[in-house]
C-alpha cells in the first residue's frame, strides 16, 4: 500500500520499480542522486544493469543488485567491487 501521495491506501504493484520498469536480471537499485535513472554499470561478476530503482537504505556510492531469487542473493552476498559507470 503507499502510505503517502496521490496514491496513499492504493496497492502497490509488486515488481515495478521506481521509475515504472519492471523488475529483471539487470535491475539496479541505487541513490538517484547520484546515479540517475538509466545509469548503466558493470558490476563484475553480475554483468550489466541499469538504475532503475531506488531505495531508502541506499545512500551514496552503495548500489542494490536484483536476483532471480533470495538464495542467488544470499550466495552473492555484501561485496566491495569496482564499477564501471556510464551517466545517462
């Protein structure tokens, strides 16, 4: 349900991400303040993605990778990586 908005007591559609993607293999959660929507990055070992989502845990240079399931997350794990970024 969104709590606040023009939205507020309306369901919130599962799998949709912030700038109205739908989530896949690829889906990048980060600050948008810094890494606007349609950022691509490599992230070694995961592959491309673009910012298409956002959370309220994700602050600075700290991005949020999606997996097809809890346990391919789980088995990635927390990393420190080097990325490569291309601005839109």
């Amino acid at each position: 349900m969104y709590s606040y908005g023009p939205q507020k007591g309306q369901r919130k559609e599962v799998g949709i991400t912030a700038s109205g993607a739908r989530v896949r293999p690829g889906t990048i959660a980060a600050d948008t303040r810094l890494f606007p929507f349609g950022t691509i990055m490599y992230v070694p070992g995961y592959g491309y993605g673009i910012v298409e989502d956002r959370g309220g845990a994700i602050r600075g240079h700290k991005i949020d990778l999606y997996f097809r399931t809890h346990q391919q997350a789980l088995e990635w794990g927390r990393q420190h990586k080097q990325v490569r970024v291309w601005l839109p």
